[in-house]
C-alpha cells in the first residue's frame, strides 16, 4: 500500500478547488473511483463519489460511469490509477457491491462474511505491502482492503461469483481530477497513491 508524493503545487490547488465555491468561474472537480483505466488511450473509467464531502465515507454509487481522458501534460498527473470494480464490501447486510461494465450498472453480490475489521490503517501490518484482492482457490475465499473505510474483509461467494475475473474483487484507486470539459482532464490526483501531508 505505498503510497508516492504529488507535485506540491498541484496537490494544494486540487484540494482548494474542493473546497473554494469561487473555483468553478474557472473550471470544476470530481472525484471517483478508476473501474477501468486503458493507459495506452490515455482514458480513465470512474464511478463518482455521491459523498464526496465526507472523505472518510465514500460512496460510489453514480451512474452513468463517466470517461475521462488523463491530463495531455504529464507533470499534472498523479501516479497512474489501478482499477478495480469492487465498490462497497459490508459484513453486516452480507453484501458486495460491484460495477458490471457489461450492462454499465451495479450488481450486489452476497457473501458469506469469514471476517471484517474495521479501523485498519493503510500502515497497519496485515495490509501494508500487500497486494489485493487475495484469492485463495483451494479455501475458496477472498480478503479484500477497502482502504477508503479502512476496512479489511474476508469472505467467501458461491462458485458462480468465485469464478467472475479477478478485478471484480479489487476496490480501484479513487482520484480526483480538475477539468472545464468533462470529457478532459486538466489535472488528477491519485488520492488512493498521495501522500497529502507530504505537502505540507
């Protein structure tokens, strides 16, 4: 779970056009989690965050995904995204949400929860340098971090979803990107991969 160091200055403007109402005379910003990321088309993939002012508790539940094309200038790009199409995994109603790309919608998968614990730190030992989803074939069960709630999950599906692509498992970095056409990223930061107090 390492995490890489943005550009100083872009990481401060990022965080002021959140949080600055006079930001949008010049452009606007989003933010989301990558389902898909095509690094040779330059194009991004996301589910926005309807909860964006809470940081703690994202929630990706936006529809229709939105396409984005990374920013032409490279120093305004933050480490590039990994995808995944896990959005929400909860122990407690026994459910995962995913992103199928095929019908462009969300599709809840129950689960059999093994173990969930809660306020686990991307630092924490049993997460960090870890690389998930870990799926184990002969147990027939996966762990996953679902690092925006700090969530650690380990859980098992019937043989039908245990058998869907592996990405289906793995939650994508959030980021968040700066732009005047939708469709163009002026600048993104990888919030998932930044290390926001390194500029400080």
């Amino acid at each position: 779970m390492r995490t890489h160091r943005f550009p100083v200055c872009s990481v401060l403007l990022a965080l002021a056009c959140v949080f600055s109402p006079g930001c949008a005379e010049f452009g606007q910003v989003n933010q989301g989690q990558v389902v898909e990321f095509d690094a040779a088309a330059g194009r991004v993939v996301l589910i926005s965050d309807s909860n964006y002012m809470d940081p703690r508790n994202p929630r990706f539940d936006v529809l229709p995904p939105l396409t984005v094309r990374i920013p032409a200038d490279p120093s305004e790009m933050g480490p590039a995204p990994l995808a995944g199409r896990l959005l929400s995994i909860d122990g407690e109603t026994r459910q995962a949400v995913v992103y199928d790309p095929a019908a462009a919608a969300f599709q809840t998968i129950p689960i059999a929860l093994i173990e969930q614990l809660d306020g686990v730190p991307p630092a924490d030992p049993r997460v960090s340098g870890r690389s998930f989803p870990i799926i184990d074939r002969r147990e027939k069960t996966i762990q996953v971090y679902w690092q925006g709630r700090r969530r650690l999950v380990k859980f098992s599906v019937s043989e039908e979803h245990f058998n869907l692509p592996e990405d289906t498992w793995a939650f994508g970095d959030e980021v968040r990107y700066y732009f005047k056409d939708p469709a163009q990223a002026l600048r993104m930061m990888n919030v998932t991969r930044t290390d926001v107090n390194a500029a400080k």
